[in-house]
C-alpha cells in the first residue's frame, strides 16, 4: 500500500510544478462555462418553459461538472498507449508493483491536486460573475465534495481502461472519444438530463455517466440525503464493474506479452 | 587541383534559450563559432570532436536543417539555404539515429516513395537499388518491413535510400553507431568504393575511429563548436606520435610491455636505460588513433 | 515540375494510408467507434432541439449542416493532412523535423501528409450524410456547398499549420497547440447563433473559427452574397498568412539528437 501512496505523491508534487498547464486548463474550464452559459441564457431567453433551474445554480451544476472534466490528468491513455504499444510496458511488470493499480495512483494524485484546486478557484470566478450570489444547496458543499472524490476515483480507472482498450485497437483515440462524447451526452455534461426525453434519461442512467458527472453535479440545486446516498452507491458499484474489467484487460495484456515477448 | 565542392566561410550558429519564471533573460549558446573550411570533390573528410563540440550541427547548417545565425557557406556552388529544394537533389544525407524509412511498410515502398520525391522514373530507381543492393548486401530485403530489419540491415537500407539519386556529396553523421562489426566492414568497404569510382564527396561525423581512418584521408576536430585542427589522417598519426610502445621478447618466453614519450626522451636515452640482455624480438608500435584523439580531445587548445 | 510534384504526393498520402490499415483488424473497430460518437453527440443535440425547436434562430438542419461540414472538414484533415498540427508540433519541439528539410519536396506539405488516420473514412461519411440530410444541400446550392467546402478544408489547413508554426517561436508549446485545437473543436460544437455579435467578429477575424462554422450556414441560409466574397478573401489571406508564418518561423528551428523511427 505504501508503495502506491509515493506513487500518488509524485503524480501531486508534480502538479505543482506544472503551473503552466494548470493555467491552461483552468482557462479552459472557464472557456467552456462561459460557452455553456452563454447558450444556456440564449436557451432560456427563448423558452419560458425552461425556466426550472435558475442560472446560478445551472453555472455551478456546470463547474461541478467541468472541475470533473478537465481535473483528470491529460495524456495517460496515450503514454499506456504507447507504453502497449513498444511493449516497454513489460519493464514495468519487472519491478514488484501492479501496472494497473500504478497507473490508477498515477491519475489519482492528478486528481487530488486539481479538483480543490480548480474547484476554488472556479468557484471565486463564478461569485464574481454573479455578483457573489450562491447556488441553492450550498450548505451540503462537503457531501457533494465528497461524492466528487468518488466520481475522481471512477474516472481514474475510466482512463486507464481507455489505455489498456489499444489492446483490442491498437490505439485509445477512439475509445477515448467515444467515452469523452458518452460522457458529455449521457453525463449531463451538455444539459441537465431532467431535460432528456424519458427513454434517454433511462439510458443515462444505465450507464456510470449519469450517476458519475450528472448524478453528482445535480446535488447543487437538487440536494437531499437520499439521492446522495443513492448516487454514492451507484457509483461505488460501477467502480467495482470498472475494476474488474480493468482487471480482465490487464490479465489479457500480460497473457499476450508473454507470447508476444512485449 | 580538384574542385571545392563544399565551401565554409565563417560559419556561426548560436541557440537561445531562457531561463527564469518572471524575470526571462536569454541565455545564449554558440554551437558552432567562426568555423571556416573547404572540401575537394572527391575527398573524404572525418569530422571528429567530442561530444557537443558542434559536429551535427555543423552537419545540419550545411544540408540546410538548420539557418546559420551568420557566415556562408556553399555546397556544390549552392547556398544551402536559399536553395534548399535544388540542393536536396545534389546531396545524400544519413543520420544515424534517425530513419527515412516507413517503419510499418516494406522497404520497397519507401524508396518508390524516395524515387518519386527526388523526381527520379521507377525504372531508373529499379536499376540503382539492383546496383546499391548488390553492393551492400540487400537485394533480399525488398520486400520485408523496415520493423523487421536488423539495425544493420536498416542501416545499409538507409544508405542505399540515401545514395538513389546519386548525390555528388554524401553526409554521414554517426552511420555506424550500434552497428557490429561485421555491419561496419561491410559500410566503410562501400563508403570506399563510393567515392573512389563515383568520385563522391564524403564528409563523416563518427566517434570511431576506424570509420576515419578507413574511410578517410581527411581530419577537421572540432571543440566548442571551433575548429581545433585540419590535417590530413597520415599527417594526424606522424604529428601526433610522440608515444612509442615498445615490446620485447625475452628467451624465457616472457615480454615486457614498455613506453615513451619522443617528445620528453630521446630514443637513444630510452634504449639506454633499458636492459636489452636476452632479448630475443623486439616490436615497436604506434598508439592506435584513437588514444591520439583522445589525447587531442583532452589537450584540444594545445594543438589548435 | 509541378506534375511530378503532384505524382510524388499521391504516392506519399498513398503510402501513409497504407502505413494505418497494416493494422487491418484496429482499421475496422476505428472506424466504428467513430462513426457512434459522432451519432452519440448527434442524439444529443436532437433532444435539444426537440424541446426547444430554433436557438437564437438556428434551427436543427441549420445545425446539422453546420456539424457536416465541421465533421467532413475534419476528417480530410485526419485523412489527408494529419501530420499538421498536433504531430508537426511534437516533431517540431523534439527536433525531429530533420527528414522533411532534407528532401526535395515542399516540406510543410510533406511533414503534412505524411500521416493519415483511417478512423477518419468514419467522420468523412457521417459527415457528407448530414450534410445531405440537412435540406441546405439542394441541387441549386450544391455549387456553392462545394466552395464552401474547399474554403473550410483551407481554413482548417491554415489554423492548423499556424498552430504548429507556434512551436517555432515558443518552446515547449506542442501542449499548446493540442490545446488550442481543443478550443479550436469545442467552439466549432456549438450552433454560430449562441455567440454575441462581438464573438462573432473576433470568430470570423481574430480567431478564425467562424469561417468555417458559423459563416457557411448563414451565407447558405441567407444567400448573402457580401458574406460570400469576405469569406473567399479570408480563405485566402489566412491560407497564405499561414505559410508564410510557417517557413518565416522554420528558420528558427533548432534540430535534436534522438532516436527516431517512422511510423
């Protein structure tokens, strides 16, 4: 365990010194709550109908799920990719620490560095353009904060998965993709889901996405105990799915190295 | 008197890069510092130095990699920078950490690919990879994926890859790098043969010295990005010999490994001192070329 | 001269696209998998429209032609030009530009060409069919469909070879161009009549996204024929803008010593 523990501390001392992509990210984040804000309030000006969530509370149900976007470690997939790839994964396994599990503290410690962190400061940004207006569950900030950590833990394995898929594609691009759009669809990323036709907001939650970023991001204006709960569950049980498929893949990826010789 | 097909007058190139997060200053670096030489057509030129002495990038101004910060410099009678595409056709260059081929693909491809950038019809570029691959060996390598080539198998692929337009001067920077010994024979033959009958120019860059001294008649080290010396090989050996090693057979069947220094003792005092009873063979030889590099390198200043 | 120019490209986008289908079995799940997430953000947008029928005037054909013509762009960069870009920028950063400058051919075209991703024959259809299905493409229009076409492909080529030539005049910035690229997407995503009026300048001139999003539906929505010509200037001088930026920056180039290996 220990052994894990440095690993997740290198990946989070790293970030620190990394200022410049942090910066980039961040700047991002905002972009992309601006845009979505932008034609959120062009939606609602249009439509009467949608005024159900006021646009305090909208913009931060979209930086909860933001912070969960753009928080994870960019490039992971792609170095497990190439490391699948030259086979120089195989060196790994030499040394006496589980790849997978390496590569999940790796995302990990990424994580934990950005989500207080861009969360803060998206936060000071938001109140500014709000005029220090705050969204309607703000009190039940520390459940929803922790259920963000369970979601970070989620999409950490999500990553690593999307890496180990060159296994069976010879390339996570795709994989990556199609998780990203899943995600922003099915997650609620795009808009809220209560908006989605019944059959799609069954589907959305049939799957991690919606119970991952829009299960967790809806608790800012929609809060009560038992949805925390509920989501805290759901999500626990497609960590478990996550890791026994990663597990799966790991255990095929080291059965073909050991013919392929890496 | 030969052509100079290579031209190097005052050749600087300097790299800037900053340092600090707030306050940046540039911190500049010269990689290559007033360099000036010339080179014949036909001839072989060693280009040695020790690591970072500036011999790559020397190699990148003049095929026209890199932009020299100022100096000029003319490559068969062409600015390598201003006429980049028309000297491309003139010259054959071979990195050897680097590849021109398609990794995935048969080396076939690759050089229909070549043939077709250097405007040359595939029945010509048929008949000069038949010439090349006869020369070094690869005519069974047509078909098979550059990943699957041995490194001297890719090696010699390159250099044929290189030579298929038949360039009048040829660029080797560290072509026989990891290569065995039997792959290094096989290249610095054909080197060779390739500027003796195509009267070639050749200017190589190599940390061994049997390249240089196989291969060359021509020595330029550089240091610090200046040039330190320019002598021919067979002068680099008798100038710089002062050491002697000198071996001797007793009748017991025993030898005694001796050395001096010419240019601190004289022979007659070395022979003097030594106890030549008994002796029933006596060898002396010169260091080998390299411990007389490794001394320039070491010394460099002293010699320039 | 020029011809045998033309015959050497052919031979390299050839060669490059042989180099991605080695891998026959990854070719197909590729482009499967491209072709659903394409679909996946499509749905997505759908049920937006469904509830709220036009934003800002924008109505789902509009936005369907809009997504076609991104999604279409962007696969012949994927498929012809992938090298510029995201690849260039690394090579640049690691100086392995080397191969390209010592060989006879154009080199921004040539670094540009030669990759090519197969994933991308999956954007490419889904995005001529959503063009097709969008009722913008009609027999009338579809001249003016196919320049707005070429000017997008041009527009993209452009930002994409000024997003590499960043890499000249910084250091480090390869991380840079992804991320613009990312913005570059991400704004590209939206329907043109979200952004205000002052957005929409700075998109169509500054940050010249606009020119291949926003621009093509209104003047094909709006037959404005002042939007027509601006946009075929545009093209124009971003195009040439971006070439010159490019070989002004790749005298600064600065080479490097690793390893390399195509492919």
């Amino acid at each position: 365990m220990h052994k894990y523990l440095a690993l997740m501390k290198i990946s989070f001392i790293t970030q620190k010194n990394e200022v410049s992509v942090l910066c980039a990210r961040l700047f991002f984040l905002l972009l992309l709550i601006g845009i979505f804000y932008q034609f959120w309030h062009i939606v609602a000006q249009e439509n009467q109908t949608t005024n159900l969530i006021n646009p305090v509370d909208f913009i931060w149900y979209l930086l909860i799920g933001g912070v969960l976007q753009y928080g994870r470690g960019e490039g992971l997939h792609y170095r497990i990719e190439q490391e699948v790839k030259s086979g120089s994964i195989a060196y790994r396994m030499l040394r006496p620490i589980s790849v997978m599990w390496a590569y999940f503290c790796e995302a990990m410690g990424t994580f934990l560095f950005r989500l207080p962190f861009f969360f803060c400061i998206g936060a000071v940004f938001l109140l500014m353009i709000t005029g220090g207006k705050l969204p309607t569950c703000i009190l039940d900030l520390p459940v929803i904060f922790i259920l963000m950590l369970l979601s970070a833990v989620f999409i950490s394995l999500c990553t690593v998965f999307i890496g180990l898929s060159t296994l069976l594609m010879q390339d996570s691009l795709p994989m990556f993709w199609f998780i990203q759009k899943a995600e922003y669809i099915l997650g609620g990323l795009f808009f809220p889901l209560s908006f989605y036709p019944e059959w799609l907001q069954k589907i959305a939650f049939a799957t991690p996405f919606g119970w991952v970023n829009y299960g967790v991001a809806r608790l800012i204006y929609d809060y009560s105990f038992i949805k925390a709960v509920d989501t805290a569950l759901h999500i626990l049980f497609w960590i478990m799915f996550m890791i026994a498929v990663n597990t799966l893949f790991y255990r095929l990826l080291v059965r073909r190295m050991a013919i392929n010789g890496g | 008197m030969p052509k100079e097909v290579i031209l190097v007058d005052q050749l600087f190139k300097s790299f800037y890069s900053s340092k600090g997060w707030f306050r940046k200053s540039l911190v500049k670096t010269d990689a290559v510092k007033n360099l000036s030489f010339s080179v014949c057509a036909g001839e072989c030129l060693a280009f040695i130095g020790p690591n970072g002495a500036g011999k790559s990038t020397t190699v990148k101004l003049l095929t026209s990699v890199l932009y020299p910060t100022s100096g000029t410099a003319l490559i068969d009678g062409l600015n390598p920078w201003k006429n980049r595409c028309a000297l491309a056709h003139r010259i054959g260059v071979v990195f050897g950490q680097r590849s021109q081929l398609w990794y995935h693909l048969p080396v076939c491809d690759s050089f229909s690919l070549l043939a077709a950038a250097y405007d040359i019809p595939d029945h010509v570029a048929q008949k000069k990879w038949k010439e090349l691959s006869e020369m070094l060996n690869i005519g069974r390598l047509w078909r098979m994926p550059v990943k699957q080539l041995s490194l001297g198998q890719r090696m010699r692929c390159e250099i044929a890859a290189s030579l298929l337009h038949s360039p009048s001067i040829l660029f080797l920077d560290e072509p026989t790098i990891g290569l065995d010994v039997e792959a290094k024979r096989i290249l610095r033959d054909f080197l060779k043969k390739e500027a003796s009958e195509n009267g070639t120019t050749i200017l190589l860059t190599s940390h061994d010295t049997e390249d240089i001294e196989k291969v060359c008649q021509r020595v330029l080290l550089i240091n610090n990005g200046t040039k330190m010396l320019d002598t021919s090989v067979q002068r680099l050996k008798t100038d710089f010999l002062s050491k002697k090693y000198v071996r001797l057979i007793k009748t017991n069947g025993d030898s005694v490994r001796l050395s001096f220094d010419t240019h601190k003792q004289s022979v007659q005092s070395f022979l003097k001192q030594t106890d030549l009873n008994d002796i029933t063979d006596i060898t002396i030889e010169n260091p080998p070329l390299e411990e007389i590099i490794r001394a320039l390198y070491i010394g460099g200043e002293a010699y320039a | 001269m020029a011809d045998r120019q033309y015959h050497f490209f052919f031979r390299l986008i050839k060669m490059s696209m042989k180099q991605s289908y080695a891998l026959k079995a990854a070719f197909w799940l590729r482009l499967i998998f491209m072709i659903v997430s394409d679909l996946i953000m499509l749905i997505g947008w759908y049920v937006m429209f469904q509830s709220f029928h036009t934003i800002n005037g924008w109505s789902f054909e509009d936005f369907m032609f809009m997504s076609g013509l991104n999604i279409s762009t962007f696969s012949i960069w994927t498929l012809f030009f992938r090298g510029g870009g995201t690849y260039m920028a690394q090579w640049i950063q690691n100086g392995e530009f080397d191969h390209f400058l010592l060989s006879p051919p154009n080199v921004l075209f040539h670094a540009s060409c030669c990759v090519s991703e197969p994933a991308g024959w999956g954007d490419f259809i889904t995005g001529i069919c959503l063009m097709a299905v969008s009722g913008l493409v009609t027999f009338n229009t579809f001249g003016i469909v196919l320049i707005l076409f070429i000017c997008a492909v041009l527009c993209f080529l452009s930002i994409s070879f000024i997003l590499t030539a960043i890499n000249f005049y910084f250091k480090n910035a390869a991380d840079l161009t992804e991320r613009l690229f990312y913005v570059f997407f991400c704004i590209c995503g939206y329907p043109g009549s979200i952004y205000t009026d002052w957005a929409k300048v700075i998109l169509i001139t500054v940050f010249p996204v606009g020119l291949i999003s926003i621009l093509p539906v209104e003047i094909l929505k709006n037959m404005q024929f002042s939007s027509f010509v601006y946009l075929l200037c545009a093209t124009a001088v971003l195009f040439l803008g971006s070439i010159f930026l490019f070989y002004r920056g790749l005298r600064r180039y600065e080479s490097g010593n690793r390893t390399i290996l195509r492919g």
